[in-house]
C-alpha cells in the first residue's frame, strides 16, 4: 500500500517571479519588458519553456495524440526522451515493477529518478520498487505535458535527478467531447479499444465550474500462439554484442540460450563441474527418453547466446528461447473523475477533485523452466542403460537444466487502485501577491 499526504503553501510575488522570469530571458534573447503574464506550474515549472533556465518541453496534448492517436501516455513513450521508459510494449517488466504500465525514464537515468507530477503536485508510487504508473492520471481532460530535464534536483530531491514529467490539467473546459480508438494488428488479432466521454460547464450563475469524464481502455496484448503465428518469430531475432562508437551490435537470426533445451540438457563439465567425467556431459534427450548430443549454435559476442546454424549442421542449436514472452502486454482500465472550482470572492477561489483508477495487466514473462538443479544417476525416470553407464563411470548425480513447453508460463497479474483527492483555497493579495494552499491524498495499492 502506498499513501501520500501532502499539505502545500505557495507564495509568490509578481515583482520576483518577472525578475526570475526576465534574468531567464536575457541568456538567450532580449529581455521583455511588461509581460502580460507569467504562469508557474509545478512549483517552478514555467509554462513558456523558452523563458526557463533549465531545458523545458512542453506539449499540448493535441500534438500528442497527433503523433500516436492511441493514447497521451503512448504519445510521450514515443518521444526520445523516455526511451528507457515502461510501456505494454517495451521494457515491460515484472509484477514487482508494476508490469504493462507507463513509467517515464529521462535520458535513461532510472524511473525513480524522474519525478511524475499531476497539476504540480507529487502522487504516491504505484508499485513497491517506487515506480509512479502514469495510467492513473486522467487523460480526457489534460491540456499539456511540461517536460524539465535536468537541473531540477535541488529543487525536489534525489527523485527528479532526471527530471520532472508535470501533467496538467484543463481546469475550465466547458462542452462534451468523446474519444473513440479501436485498432487491430495486421495479423487480426490484439483488438485494442478504448473509449471515453468528458464534459465541462459553468453553474452557480458563472461562479462554479465542474467538470469530469470517464474512461475505458482494453488491450488483450500479443502473446502464446499469437505472437508464433508471425512468420518472423521463426527467425528469433535479436541484437547481439556490444555496441560502441568504433563497432555495431550484430544482427542474430535463430537466437538460442545454449544454457538449457526443450527435452533437458546435461550440460557439459566445462559449464558445470559436477557433470566432468559423466559419458553424457552435453547431451540433451530425446522425446523418447534417449540421449543425443547437444547441437551448438554459432557464437554471437554474447556469453551463453548463440546463433543460427553452426558450420556443422544446418538445423538451429538445440538451446531454448523463450516462445511464449509477451511482444504487447495485456491492460484492461477504468478510470473516473470529477473536478469542481468556486469563486468564493473576486480573489478567493476553492476547488476539489478526485480520480479513482482500477488496472490490471497481465505480462507473460517467459517460458517456465528449471536450471541447474542435481538428479541422481538412478533416478526411476532414467532409461536403465543411462542410469547403469553413469554409475559404471562413477558419477552418481548429474547436473540438469529443462525449459517445459507443455506447463503454463511464468506471468506476472498485478491490480492496480488508485485513489487521489485534491482540494484546496487560492487567490491574490494586493494585486501583487498570489497565494495557495492545498491538500492533496494518493492512495495506490497493487496487488
């Protein structure tokens, strides 16, 4: 359970936050006299990111959704930026780690390192590894992302090292708007849907203002005889050795980790010391019971990993991959919130709000298997004349690793619910100051 209670105090004078604004200018551009206004979010975060001392993004969620019309949070994974980032389809993760969910990663630096804001405000971590998913942020109604990348540290701790991802919010939408997306890979299957409704308006003779929405997302993912069915998998492709200024990393067709098979390895005494001297060190059985050598793939640059045939054969090494591993992990959401503000003067206003999230995802891991583990040579499961030539050479144990195509994989399930009540009083002084005073309550629990 995770659960974040937050109460903040901002004062700001409009004379020092011009000056900031005003020094910030003057290293890359004239300076401006008599600006209409200067919007600060996210406690430091200046809405014109040309004005900021430190790198700024800023990105409406129109523009986002133009470039990847499925959702705001698949249009960020797509930026460069986030490239060490989570989503359902890269680096998913495991249940630990909150699998299939959106998790921002700046510049690579860690997940919690980069610091997820909604309305500048901190929420609580979605997972017991201290990652924030960011599926839990209503999307109907956000109106941009503001992206600091650096020098932000000093300001929020060692959990903005990278950065802070700050998502706000559309706080006087008036109308009904829905969003509709369904789309289908071209092989018919992972049938994504998702659909939501918001609506915004005026009441209380103009003074209040509510707005909310609703959502549904669903995505079954590609995984098991899905993901076989693309005639590429047959290649198991994948990047090979290390990469450096001087030199690529290589493409390897057939990839096999020669560390284990299908039918179970013996592996040989250079690997595992406890199977030197034993007659069927490398061998891997057969469906029958029987042994056979073990067929090695070409060597890739990478310990344990070959690839394709070798020069001996024309058949792949008899190692394992993992057939069954998610290529777009599953998420099914429902999501619901409410926004209302208040003018209860002309400078004082109060607003509330609340969000509630449920999420499940569901990620196939890889192929359930047993590594390394020592079986007696007179195990009633060896065939007698195995057995006999093991015990004839004077080993009474061997080493064996299986990876099992006929038992359930290994998946991560998690459910996700969140909770996040803001509330709060804000308004001007003089005409010079702007105050704020908030409570905010986040409540993530995964199970």
């Amino acid at each position: 359970m995770k659960t974040r209670h937050s109460l903040a105090i901002a004062l700001l004078t409009g004379a020092s936050t011009l000056a900031i604004a005003g020094m910030a200018a003057a290293q890359t551009q004239p300076a401006q006299t008599e600006p209409e206004q200067v919007v600060v979010t996210g406690s430091r975060i200046i809405s014109n990111g040309n004005d900021m001392p430190t790198p700024v993004t800023i990105v409406s969620s129109d523009e986002l959704l133009n470039s990847v019309p499925k959702s705001i949070m698949d249009g960020l994974a797509d930026l460069p930026i986030f490239d060490g980032g989570r989503s359902p389809q890269t680096n998913v993760g495991n249940s630990s780690q909150n699998n299939a969910s959106h998790q921002f990663n700046i510049r690579n630096v860690g997940i919690t390192r980069t610091l997820v804001l909604y309305d500048g405000r901190r929420i609580a971590p979605t997972s017991p590894t201290g990652e924030v998913d960011a599926d839990i942020i209503p999307q109907m109604l956000l109106q941009r992302v503001d992206v600091v990348t650096g020098g932000v540290s000093a300001v929020y701790g060692s959990d903005a090292v990278a950065g802070v991802v700050n998502f706000i919010t559309d706080k006087n939408f008036n109308g009904v708007k829905f969003d509709g997306h369904v789309g289908v890979s071209e092989y018919g299957d992972d049938v994504e849907e998702r659909v939501g409704v918001a609506g915004g308006m005026n009441i209380l003779s103009g003074r209040g203002h509510i707005e909310g929405s609703l959502e549904y997302y669903n995505n079954p993912g590609v995984a098991g005889a899905d993901k076989l069915q693309r005639p590429w998998n047959f290649l198991t492709r994948s990047s090979q050795g290390a990469a450096s200024a001087k030199s690529l990393a290589s493409l390897c067709n057939y990839t096999r980790l020669e560390s284990s098979s299908y039918g179970g390895y013996i592996s040989s005494g250079s690997v595992n010391k406890l199977n030197t001297g034993n007659p069927y060190a490398d061998t891997t059985f057969n469906a029958d019971g029987s042994l056979r050598p073990f067929v090695h793939g070409s060597p890739s640059g990478t310990g344990n990993v070959t690839c394709g045939p070798n020069a001996a054969t024309v058949n792949p090494s008899d190692g394992i991959y993992y057939q069954e591993a998610s290529l777009v992990a599953s998420s099914q959401m429902v999501q619901a919130f409410g926004r209302f503000d208040y003018s209860l003067t002309d400078d004082i206003s109060a607003y509330a709000e609340l969000t509630r999230t449920q999420i499940q995802n569901n990620n196939v891991h890889q192929t359930n298997e047993i590594r390394n583990v020592t079986l007696s040579s007179t195990d009633a499961f060896l065939d007698p004349t195995v057995s006999a030539k093991m015990v004839g050479a004077g080993k009474s144990t061997f080493n064996f690793s299986r990876a099992f195509l006929t038992s359930p994989p290994l998946q991560s399930n998690s459910w996700t619910t969140s909770y996040l009540a803001d509330a709060g009083l804000k308004g001007h002084i003089f005409g010079a100051y702007t105050w704020e005073l908030s409570y905010v309550h986040n409540e993530n629990s995964q199970t």
